[in-house]
C-alpha cells in the first residue's frame, strides 16, 4: 500500500485533475491512499471568504462566488455532459459553506478559518474520485475528519494518534484506491480542524504510519528537492537522495518542499519518502530514507521573508540570565510565535520570529514593560546548510545584514528586504 500526495499546483485545474491517472499508469499503482489538497490557490481565496465575512464586507457574496464558479469551470471541461452528478455534490458543499457562515456565532477566527477552509480540501476530492470513477478506476471517498483526530487547537491542531491509528486501520482499506483530503481533521466534538497551513503532507504522513505504508510520494511541480527555491536562488541543482535527519533539518529552516511535521511519523517507522514530479512521475526525484547521504553534497540555501527581528535589552542593563531567557520563550509559545534563530550576549537577547497568527504586536505592548524593545519587521532570514566561504560569500553580496551567525553545519543571516 503507497501513500500519495497532490498538491494544489498538480490539481490546479483541468489537466491537472487528468494527470492523476497518468501518474496511476506511469508508476503501475492499483493500491493507494490518494491525499489531495485544495486546488490551485482555492485555500488563499477562502481565506478572504473568512476575512470577508468576519469584517463583515460588501465583497463577501463575490469571494464566495469565486470559489463556486471556480470549481464549476472545472467541472464543465471533466464532464461534458452537465448532467453527472458529481455537479450537485459540490453544490452541497457551496450550500454547506454558506450555511456554515450563515449560522455560525464565533467570532474567534482561528475556529472560523477552519470550518471555512476545510470546504477546499472537500470539494478538490470529490472532483477528483468522481474524475476517476468515470475513467474506470474505483475508488473510495473518505472524509478525513472522520479519521485524523484531534485537539482543539485550531489552525494548528495536535494529532490523537491512538484514536486515529484505530479510525485508519478500522475504515480505510487496504486494498484498491482511496481519496481522501490533507489538512483537515476534526476534534472531540466533531468541529474542523487543520494541521497547519501546507499540512497536507503531514497528513500522507500520518496515513502512511498508520497503516505501515510502503513508501509515500509527494508529487510537486518542481523534479523534487533542489538545493534552494528556484523563485529565489540562480543554477539549483535536483538534490537526489537525502537522509530523515537532514530533511528535518532543511524543513526546520524553512525549506517549503516538505512539511517540517511530514517527516517524523515517517522516520518512527522508517518509511521511505519520495518527492517527485508530477509533470514527469517516471523521473527518480528525491528519495528520503534512513541514513542516506546527501547526494550531491553541496550547500542548500533557505530563506524564510517576512519575519521579525526582536532585540531585547533589561531596563537595569541587568545580565540576560535564565530566568529572563525561559520567561520570554513561555511567551513566545503562549503567543504562537516560532523562533528561527537565537543570539545573545550578557545583557542582549536577539531572535528572528515567524508571526503566522498576527500576534506579536500584543507580544510587542507587554515586552516593553520590563525590556528595552528594538524591533525589525519585514525582514528576511537566510540559511545555508553545508555552507562554504564561496556560498557565504556570494549569498552575502549587497545585503544589509542585521545579524549573522554560523556553526560546522549551518549559517544564517537576517537581512533587511
């Protein structure tokens, strides 16, 4: 049994819907968890659906418009006839929506963003089992709420590992395809929850450890993990192996191509990962298993934009000491904010955070009552993995650098954008 995973940019839209079966063929599979995210850049446009409507806007019957008539577009090019009946299956789901706005009464917006966005994972699945009944591969429709278990942290949810591994192993089959959704799964009381944004991966992951998968594979639009994003960096080369250790280390610093929670359930087990393309799925790609080499051995580059530099001084010039260190990293969880790098000095304490739930400006207030505050917005951090001179050298170039620093394996800088 294989784990597969399509991300939105391989079922963007027609074609892309298509050429799962031609990855089907091309790699001879017949027994599959097929995991699919929303399509194109549908999550983005729910997530103006919940801005929308929790400002109340004007623009809230267009956003929802765009999502239906999105999907519809698709539908009308897969099925030419108008009349199957996958056409009132996502009108469910676009009534379901709006139900769901219409009656909801929180205003938290971490609850609503998720009984929003999950409607993108639905509808992108159920296109695609349809797609693939009606060419003549059976296949199984799961709701993986009903399966991935959780806690109640919205938008960043805690997998109940016990409960899901039993849901898996007693719904899914292992025989035959199965399609069923990334990023969401559903708390005690049967409420949405998401993995955190890009955690479709993380969900072939945890679909893969329960049922003791073969292998999963992860299909990109790039020919797998290259040694830096192509967006940013000149002459990146296809990385073709390398081990869980390293790709952890290259998630943790903010490399996008795997999802930093995607690889832990699948080192415990020791199953292997393979990134590929979905333009190309009989090309080799990546493989990631235990204890590979990196191959070619060569320095990866990292940038993480959008982050803040946060400079703390005591009041006093008192010395920066434990207590001090440990009561700001209780604040940094207790505000959901996830530090990139560390650097202090006795009466100093820098660090580069990533401000995905929009709170450190609270943060920021109750900082100022005990510490000198110097604060940086909007910058980048850059990582080198197996850095050289030269890389440093180069990736240094006309750069106002805020800070830097380096060990044996790794370099980083904070650069002003």
């Amino acid at each position: 049994m294989k784990v597969f995973k399509f991300g939105g940019a391989s079922v963007k839209d027609v074609k892309g819907v298509q050429n799962v079966i031609n990855v089907l063929q091309k790699t001879d599979t017949s027994n599959a968890i097929i995991i699919v995210s929303a399509m194109g850049k549908i999550t983005n446009a729910l997530e103006q659906v919940v801005h929308n409507y929790l400002n109340q806007t004007t623009e809230l019957k267009d956003s929802l418009d765009y999502i239906k008539n999105y999907h519809q577009g698709i539908l009308r090019e897969l099925f030419k006839n108008g009349r199957h009946p996958v056409f009132e299956k996502i009108e469910v789901f676009i009534s379901d929506l709006e139900t769901t706005l219409d009656r909801n009464k929180s205003t938290q917006y971490d609850y609503v963003y998720d009984q929003v966005v999950c409607y993108g994972e639905l509808i992108s699945t159920t296109i695609v089992s349809e797609y693939l009944l009606d060419q003549g591969y059976k296949n199984h429709w799961l709701d993986a709420r009903d399966l991935i278990k959780t806690d109640n942290s919205y938008r960043d949810a805690t997998v109940n590992w016990d409960k899901t591994q039993q849901n898996i192993i007693e719904k899914v089959s292992k025989i035959g395809l199965t399609v069923s959704q990334g990023f969401i799964a559903s708390d005690p009381n049967n409420f949405t929850t998401t993995l955190g944004r890009e955690g479709s991966d993380y969900s072939a992951g945890i679909f893969a450890y329960c049922i003791q998968a073969a292998s999963v594979s992860i299909w990109k639009d790039v020919p797998g993990v290259l040694n830096g994003d192509p967006r940013v960096f000149k002459n990146v080369k296809l990385l073709s192996q390398i081990s869980y250790e390293e790709a952890i280390e290259l998630a943790f610093y903010g490399a996008s191509v795997i999802h930093p929670k995607t690889l832990q359930p699948l080192q415990r087990k020791e199953i292997p990962l393979y990134v590929k393309s979905f333009i190309n799925p009989e090309n080799e790609g990546t493989s990631v298993k235990k204890g590979q080499r990196l191959i070619p051995f060569i320095p990866c580059y990292i940038v993480k934009k959008n982050q803040i530099l946060l400079s703390l001084s005591s009041l006093d010039f008192s010395f920066i000491v434990e207590d001090n260190i440990s009561e700001l990293f209780n604040l940094f969880y207790n505000y959901q904010l996830k530090v990139d790098l560390i650097q202090n000095s006795a009466i100093s304490f820098s660090v580069c955070l990533d401000d995905k739930f929009n709170t450190f400006d609270q943060l920021h207030t109750k900082l100022k009552a005990k510490f000198r505050v110097i604060c940086e917005k909007n910058v980048s951090l850059f990582t080198i993995r197996h850095a050289t001179d030269d890389a440093i050298s180069l990736l240094e170039r006309n750069k106002n650098i805020l800070l830097k620093q380096s060990t044996k394996e790794t370099y980083q800088m904070v650069v002003k954008q």
